[in-house]
C-alpha cells in the first residue's frame, strides 16, 4: 500500500472507529483527506464502505465468545484478510 493510500487508512481508522461523527461527515472528511493526500476520493471512500462492513461483520464474528482452542488473533488475522486481502498488514499496521 503506497504511503500516501496508509495515511488514509490511518484516518479511516481513526475517524470510523470513533463513532463520534454521522456516516456522511466521515466520509466527506475522507475524501477531502484523500483529495489533500493526492489519493482517489472514490477509491478512498470504497475502502471506508470496506471497512465499515469488517466492523460489522467483526462484532457479529465477536458477539460469542470465542470457542476453546481457537487462537483470536488469528481469527482477526482471517476476517481483516477477507475483508483487505493483500493490503490487510499494511491497512492494519500501527
């Protein structure tokens, strides 16, 4: 993921994990954000809907404790691949 795109994951991260701010006025933060950075606003805003549909299907993966014997974080590992693919180390790095 080029660098100009993770500063752009850091921000969805950021602003989709606060809650804080109605869906729309995080996503016309992205995009202005993705704009300044020189990145797609539409590519940026396919990766907020992206990760808004891992969270979703993370709390509902989550909601149950997990079953004895399975390692959580790989689980996390497999349900951030499904959702990034390739760009799942990068999207997900500190």
């Amino acid at each position: 993921m080029p660098a100009s795109w993770q500063k752009v994951a850091s921000a969805i991260h950021f602003l989709a994990a606060e809650g804080a701010e109605p869906d729309e006025t995080i996503r016309a933060r992205v995009a202005a954000f993705a704009r300044d950075q020189g990145v797609d606003p539409d590519g940026a805003l396919a990766l907020v809907d992206r990760y808004v549909a891992y969270r979703a299907d993370g709390a509902a993966r989550f909601a149950h404790p997990v079953a004895r014997g399975d390692d959580p974080a790989h689980a996390l590992a497999a349900l951030q691949r499904d959702h990034f693919g390739d760009d799942a180390a990068a999207f997900f790095a500190p």
